[in-house]
C-alpha cells in the first residue's frame, strides 16, 4: 500500500493549502472511500496531521520530520545517488541492508535509510548509536568505474559533502580528520563506514555509510565513548529537520561524484584538505601496532596521509588512528 500513500502525499503536495476531496483521491487511485480513509489514518499514524471536514475533504496540515521515501525524493534532482531510496523504520545496521541489496542487484545509487539501528557499525569494530527520530544513518550503494586502488578515494568525497552539508545548515566550521572523521568543535559529530566488494581488479559495488548526528541531546549521548562526540542542536542550540538535511546531503554527494567523475580526484582532496585542520601541524599516528610522530603533509593518491617524520624520513600511513600534539 506504500504506492497509495506516496500517491496521496504527492497529491496533497500538489494542492499545497487546498483541500482535495475524498472523491478526487478515490478517483485518481481507483480505491474506495474506505480504503483512502485507511490511508489517512496510517499517514496521522506516521506523525503527518491532516484536517478532515466532511463537505470539503481533507487537508494536509503539518508533515512530520520522517524519512520515508517519497518524501525524501520530492525535489531531489539528483543524476545518480538517491535514484531508489528504501526506508526502514528500523534495522540492524543501513551498511548491512544495503550490502544484502546491492548482492541482489539493487541499482547504481540506491540508497537505504533508517530511522533506528539496532547495530549500527562503526570503525574497527566499534557500535554506533542510532536512536530513533533524532540523526542521520544511511548508506549509498555505488558502482563506479575506479581502480581498485583508489576505491579510498570515495571516502573522502564523502567526507567533504557532510561538511558542506553542515556548512550549508547553520553558522558551522566542521573539520575533517584522517582518514574519515567529521568534527565540530573538536568533537565527533559524523561517522563514515565505507565497505567494498571487489574480485582481483574489479569493483563490484562500494556502500558508503554515513551517521550524522543531527538532533540527539547531551544526554543521548553514552558517557564511555572513546572520543567525544557532539550533534548539530547541541552545538547550534536548534533543531535540525532530518528531511531537509537528508536532500541536502544526497544533492551534494551526487554533484562531488559526478565532479569527480570528470575531473578525477584532485578537486575533492583539495576540498578536504581545505577542511583539514592536521596538515602542517604535528600529529601521533598508531597503526599496525605501532606509532609514528611527524608533521602532517597532505594525502597521496589513495588517501594514504605523508607524514614528514621528526628523524627527517618520509611516511606513509595508509589506515591508523591519529591525534594533533601540541
Ligand atoms: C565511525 O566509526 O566513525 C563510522 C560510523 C558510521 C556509522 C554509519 S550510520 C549509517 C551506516 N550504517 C552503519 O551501520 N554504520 C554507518
């Protein structure tokens, strides 16, 4: 029943302040009056208050802060990501669904939503919190046409996009941190999991998934996280609509990679590293069971991050966790 409910939402949409009269909706979907009576029913179920007057019809009034598909690509303007989006209410981990989908065939740009995680995942391992009705967790299948080396590359395109997207939502500065951190004010308030499929050379698909905290309150927060973390109402005192930030960050992922399938990498690592506020600067990286201290020169080809290190030699980290010394 999800096309009849994605019908009359576009059919309110349409009618803007108007009232639509329950014979036009029965009219246009070819159901009973019972039948697009259940459906306004379900659609106040989901948050969206509708006025109901029985000479006139109905009206929609408010729309909740829901991301369910057909309110997500109402307006979306996009070439490739968001071209299918699935929304579930609730799922163990975006990154995990979309994986199974993309198994099955799902198309070039699919993208997966939740509005709750049960097992969101994060780096190395870890968990990440994904309560309901407060942030972002959602992961975007792609297929694109790169060498198996520079599949790394697509993180920090992402990267990039949810600090413009934050940029373009308030009076924000985000910073990007290697090799895949957005943070605000020194605290985390994005994650990026990227996972690939690949055979020998070729790139089956990749899943980028991207959690923003967007409305979660100080409390929200676990007290035993390993670096602390932030969300944009904590930092910008107000609310945030997942919506609109939704679109927003989807239109700037697919301008970043149809930029990108142009002109290469070279635009985005400029973008990021504008944003890096680690070059130049000296930094401790563990990686490999090991630690090395150098001053930061930039990103190689593959995302690899050039340490100059303090005996003079060169580095080249490829995956690690870093952190600015003083
Ligand atoms: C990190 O550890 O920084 C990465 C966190 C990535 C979280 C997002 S939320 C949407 C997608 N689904 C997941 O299970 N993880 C990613």
């Amino acid at each position: 029943m999800t096309k009849s409910r994605d019908r009359i939402l576009e059919l309110f949409r349409h009618a803007a302040d108007n009232f639509l009269s329950g014979e036009d909706i029965c009219r246009d979907l070819g159901i009973t009056r019972t039948a697009v009576w259940k459906q306004i029913r379900q659609l106040r179920d989901l948050g969206y208050e509708i006025e109901a007057i029985p000479s006139k019809g109905y009206r929609l009034q408010t729309t909740p802060d829901t991301l369910i598909s057909s309110e997500v690509s109402a307006g979306l303007d996009t070439d490739v990501v968001g071209r299918n989006i699935v929304f579930l209410p609730e799922t163990d981990s975006t990154n995990t669904q979309a994986r199974q989908l993309a198994q099955e065939g799902a198309e070039d740009g699919t993208v997966v939503i939740a509005d709750r995680q049960s097992r969101g995942k994060g780096r190395m391992g870890r968990f990440w919190v994904s309560p309901s009705g407060v942030n972002l967790y959602l992961s975007i299948i792609l297929r694109p046409e790169i060498e198996l080396r520079h599949a790394t590359q697509m993180t920090f395109l992402t990267a990039v996009a949810v600090a413009e997207a934050i940029e373009s939502v308030g009076d924000f500065t985000p910073h990007l941190k290697w090799p895949n951190d957005v943070l605000l004010n020194g605290r985390k308030i994005a994650g990026l999991l990227n996972e690939l499929n690949a055979e020998t050379e070729q790139i089956h698909f990749m899943v980028l998934g991207i959690g923003v905290n967007l409305n979660m309150e100080q409390d929200q927060f676990p007290s035993d996280l390993r670096s602390p973390a932030t969300s944009l109402l904590v930092e910008g005192g107000k609310k945030i609509s997942r919506l609109e930030f939704t679109r927003l960050l989807l239109k700037k992922i697919d301008k970043l990679y149809s930029l990108y399938r142009d002109g290469g990498f070279a635009p985005i690592l400029s973008a990021w590293e504008q944003r890096c506020h680690m070059l130049g600067r000296k930094v401790e990286v563990d990686y490999q069971h090991s630690r090395v201290v150098g001053v930061v020169k930039g990103l190689d080809e593959a995302g690899a991050l050039l340490l100059s290190r303090t005996d003079g030699g060169e580095e080249r980290v490829l995956a690690g966790d870093v952190k600015l010394l003083p």
